[in-house]
C-alpha cells in the first residue's frame, strides 16, 4: 500500500459516518479486496484471515469440548434432498445458487443446490448413521462455506453472497437433551463472544414470523452497533422432529422399538463474528483486537540511530527471541518510513502492544511499552518486560469486555407506549415494551413495528424471566400483552 495512503490513517470518525469509517478500515487494514468480478463476493486477506482463522481454532475447542467430533461434507445438495421439507425448501429456495450443468454440456438429471445449510445433506446421511440408542447423542459440526443469493446489500464480512461459519448438527433421543443442547449453545456463544471477542449480546426467542425455515424455535444472538442497529449473530435452532421424520433419522431404542431423533442445529457464522467484532471494538484510529486474535500481538521497534543502529537492533532481537515463545511478535524494522509512519500504521491495524527501543532506554536499562486498548506508553525495565507483558496480555481482552458490556447496558429503554418505542429508535436505542404475542396473532403488530418505525421486532429475552405485569398492553394494539419484547433497527 502506499505510504500516503497510510498515513492518511482513517480519516472519518466512527460516530461522524460509521458506515464510510467502515470501508476505511476494511481498505486502509487490508482486510478484504472488493475487486473481485462477482457481485457480493470477496476475498478476505491475510491480516483478516489470521483473525479469522484464530476464531475456528477457539470455536472448534469449544464445540469439541462439548462432544461434537468435526466432518467435511459435499458442498453440493441434491434438489430432492432440499424437497423433503416443505417449509425448509420454502424458506431457503429463493436464495439458492443452482448447479445444473457440467461443462462438456451433460445437463444434471436434477439440479444441485450449492448449499445455504446443510440439514438437508446431513440427515439424509444421518439416517445411514444413527440407528441405535447406544449412537445417541450423535454431535457433529463442520467448518465450511456456505452461499446464499442475498438480496439486501452486501458489505464484506456482515453480509455476503458468500459465507465462511460453523454449523452444528445433533441427534437426542429426548426432546429434553434436545432443549439442553440449545441451553449449551447458548451457553457456548457468550463463552465465545462475550468472553473471548468481547461482543456484548443478548439471546433472543425469535417470534414464529421470523424462525429459521422447518423449525420449532430458533433462538438468535443480537449484538448491537454503534449505529443503533442490531446485528444478528449465532442462532441455534430446536428442529425436534421435524427433520427426523422426513429424512428417516431413527434409532432402535432400548425396548426395541424404532424411534425419530431430536435435532437440533447451530450456526455460528465466523466471517460475521468478525465484522462486527472490528466494528463495535474499532475506534477512530483503526482497529482494536482482542489480544488472543491479533495477528501480530506485539510488534517491536527499534529508534534508529546511524551511529547505535547495531546495539538497537541487537536489543531487539533478544526480546523478541524473549517474546515469541509465547506471542506473535514481530520486528519493524524498516528504514524507509518514519517512526511515526509506523506507530500510526500498528495502532491502525490493531496490534495490541508496541515495544520501543532507543538508545537512549538502552542506557537506562529499559524500554517504552504502548497499549492500543488505553493508548497510553509507560517505561518498563528490562528486567520486567516478560511480566510486564503478561500482565497486559490477561488484562487486555477483559479491559475491552468491561467497556463494552458497560455501554450495552445503557442502551436498552423500557418503553410503555409507541410513542415512546419511536423515541428509543430514534436515539439509536434499543426498546424493551409489553406485546401482544409472538405466535403468528403478533405478526400484525410486528408488521407495523416495521412499517411505521422501520424497526423489528427481534423476540423474548431466552433466558425467560421477563414477562409482563397484569395491566401491561401491547405498545402497537393496546391488547393484553403475554409478553416483553426488544425492538431494534437492525442490519
Ligand atoms: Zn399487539
């Protein structure tokens, strides 16, 4: 890139004109190249992939940890596999990408879905896979892309034709494991998200209106931007047996009878994750990581003088030798940009520590250390580096966690009339108010919820305790409210 370029830094504000600072900072990081010749595909670059690819690795602990074993599965879906189930094959058909021809001319005898999910590719295969008690629970997840025709607009990494998730399938011989494995991919997302990537969110009981295509219940993570709009992030769905049956997922039980599993499935979409993980951390200077996901942790740089230039480098090899056991540490090095050309480019780019060594802190037997989460530099002996940086490394990710937790709960209003849910949207709020229902009756409300606040109605907190008092009524008809409900402008 070019230095100008650079050193121009982000040149909006984030609260001034996020979506502009956005762009800036896919473009100006190098996080992803808009260039490629297929409208709403991108490719992602290496500062963001190694982000990327650190978020698998402490997802698919976490999936592990909990039972699930890995498997790669065809990404192509035969048509009549997608046709089992009615409401799935509804929901999902018109973003479908067909593939229905082979390049020497020979035309599919039927059409194969590049596929948006693949419950229609695994149970067709579980059925093969399950068939007694003693295969019960069956967990398995992927890591793979998935590709869906989206007609909203896109912008790289929130929302792509293209995308880049983990998707957990399993089989209960209860409706109750079932329920408790929704329970622990609820668990499993704020361990992930709230605790590693420091994305505040709440977990949502979608309303009927808007569950995911042929299930029981979908509960959906909502972190909220900047902006006031709520992203959605991991779902985890309750199919019951509404897969099962269609695909011929059962099992011999153990009084010998054949029985339908519970499936339930979980998708937490990586490439998402991380942009919203860039946009609600980044501040007006660039990027801010969480320190386990940055793609260089500390970068060292030598203050160069002709005539100290050996003994400079020389110190920071050693400490770099000291660091990297344990860090990705790296060395600035180059001689044909300023100090401040490369202090600015780091902080932009989201590295979490600066180490800086002049001549001068080698005769005082010490170094200059940089933060990026508090942007403040402090002096540190030499002799205190290792702890030093340790320190930092454990307080770095919490320190971001508590700032961002403390400002989510500030942006949730209780709202009494639609009046006053209009007020909270406009401050770029999100509105907690007594509603009628989300079964199919609220569906009404919702649309006007829509129409008139072009806000939505995003469900019940899943955790369940809220619910209405006696006399509270639905913001939108004035009915009995059965329940509390978040309303959010949302992406
Ligand atoms: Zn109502």
């Amino acid at each position: 890139m070019a230095e100008k370029e650079v050193q121009a830094g982000i040149t909006v504000k984030k609260d001034a004109d996020f979506s502009e600072w956005y762009t800036q900072i896919v473009q100006k990081c190098e996080l992803a190249d808009l260039r490629y010749n297929i409208k709403g595909f991108v490719c992602y670059l290496p500062w963001a992939v190694r982000s990327i690819k650190k978020m698998y690795s402490k997802y698919e602990k976490a999936l592990e940890k909990t039972g699930h074993e890995p498997l790669i599965m065809p990404s192509l879906i035969p048509e009549s596999n997608f046709k089992l189930e009615a409401s799935h094959v509804k929901g999902f058909a018109p973003e479908v990408f067909w593939v229905t021809e082979a390049g020497n001319g020979v035309k599919f005898e039927e059409r194969l879905a590049l596929r948006p999910t693949s419950e229609t590719a695994l149970y067709k295969m579980y059925s093969l896979w399950v068939q007694s008690y003693k295969d019960l629970p069956f967990k398995r997840y992927q890591s793979c892309q998935v590709w869906r025709y989206e007609g909203k607009m896109t912008r790289p990494f929130f929302r792509g034709r293209e995308f880049h998730w983990i998707e957990a399938h399993d089989v209960f011989s209860t409706e109750e494991d079932a329920k408790a494995q929704v329970k622990e991919d609820m668990r499993i997302t704020y361990d992930m998200l709230e605790g590693e990537f420091a994305i505040p969110i709440i977990f949502f009981q979608r309303p009927e209106w808007d569950k995911f295509a042929g299930a029981i219940h979908t509960y959906a993570a909502d972190a909220l931007m900047k902006s006031g709009k709520v992203i959605q992030l991991p779902s985890t769905h309750l199919l019951g047996q509404n897969f099962s049956k269609p695909f011929g997922v059962k099992f011999k039980d153990k009084d010998g009878e054949d029985k339908y599993g519970y499936i339930t499935c979980y998708g937490p979409a990586i490439s998402r994750i991380y942009g919203a993980m860039i946009a609600i951390l980044g501040d007006d200077k660039g990027l801010i990581l969480p320190f386990d996901l940055a793609p260089v942790q500390i970068v060292v740089m030598p203050i160069i003088f002709e005539k100290s230039k050996n003994e400079v480098m020389n110190k920071c090899e050693k400490i770099k030798e000291l660091l990297e056991q344990k860090y990705d540490t790296k060395i600035d090095a180059r001689d044909d940009v300023s100090a401040g050309f490369k202090f600015n480019e780091w902080e932009m780019k989201g590295v979490p520590i600066r180490i800086e060594v002049g001549p001068k802190d080698i005769e005082k037997k010490q170094v200059m250390i940089f933060r990026r989460d508090l942007g403040k530099k402090i002096a540190v002996l030499e002799k205190d580096i290792e702890k030093t940086i340790d320190n930092i490394a454990e307080e770095f990710t919490e320190n971001l966690k508590k700032e961002q937790l403390g400002r989510f709960n500030d942006l949730i209003v209780d709202a009494k009339t639609k009046k006053d849910v209009e007020k909270a949207i406009a401050s770029q709020k999100i509105a907690r108010c007594p509603f009628c229902s989300i079964d199919m009756d609220g569906e009404k409300c919702a649309s006007m919820v829509e129409k008139e606040i072009q806000a939505f109605v995003r469900g019940i907190k899943a955790d369940g305790n809220e619910k209405p008092r006696n006399n509270d009524k639905c913001v939108i008809c004035g009915g009995k409210a059965k329940e509390i409900v978040y309303i959010a402008k949302s992406y």
